[in-house]
C-alpha cells in the first residue's frame, strides 16, 4: 500500500507542477501595442541605415496587431505583433520584443538584421 501512496503523491506533484507552469506561461506579460510599434519602428530604422532605404517611420505607421493569440500559442509563448510601417509588415516575439522578420512591399523578406 505504501508503493501505491507514493506513486499517487508523485502524479499529483507532476500534475501540480504542469498546471504552475501553464498559468504562468499563459499569465506572461507582454509588450503594449505602444511599445511593439516603438520597436518595430527602431528594427525599420536598422534596415534603413544599414541598407541604404528610405521607409518613413514616422508618419506611415499604419497598425499593431497581436497574432497568434490562442490558448496553445499562449501556453507555448508563441505570440506575436505584426505592424506595417511604411508599406513594410515588421513581426516581433510579442513578449521579449525580438525580431522575428520583416516583409518588405515587393515581397522580400528578411529573418534577420543587417549588421
């Protein structure tokens, strides 16, 4: 009888475990619609200094929009802000603010920043 109590505790610490840990994940604060258009605005700025382009991020920023916002992208910290400026989407990891990629009007993508 005492294998059995042992094995019960243990399935009751796992499953307490699990649930702490999908309320966190899906409690996890992430970046405001002000502060996810901020930085979409600076990785635009990136690409046009280090590319030589002229996107203007000051007066064409069009919409923020959190995608990927369901339970199971929640639960595995998927989210993300989607923004156009200038004509150009820029996506960000809605909790740390890092950039994913950027699609430009003709179709070009970039998954990563120009050094």
């Amino acid at each position: 009888m005492g294998v059995k109590v042992k094995k019960v505790t243990l399935l009751l610490l796992l499953a307490a475990t699990i649930g702490i840990v999908v309320i966190f994940q899906i409690q996890k604060p992430i970046l405001s619609e002000y502060n996810a258009m901020i930085k979409a605005k600076e990785y635009v700025d990136i690409v046009n200094e280090k590319l030589n382009s002229k996107f203007d991020t000051e007066i064409n920023a069009k919409y923020v929009v959190l995608e990927k916002n369901t339970f199971w992208n929640k639960l595995l910290g998927n989210q993300q802000w989607s923004s156009m400026i200038d004509g150009v989407i820029v996506n960000i990891d809605a909790h740390s603010g890092e950039f994913v990629q950027m699609v430009f009007p003709l179709d070009g993508v970039i998954s990563k920043l120009p050094e």
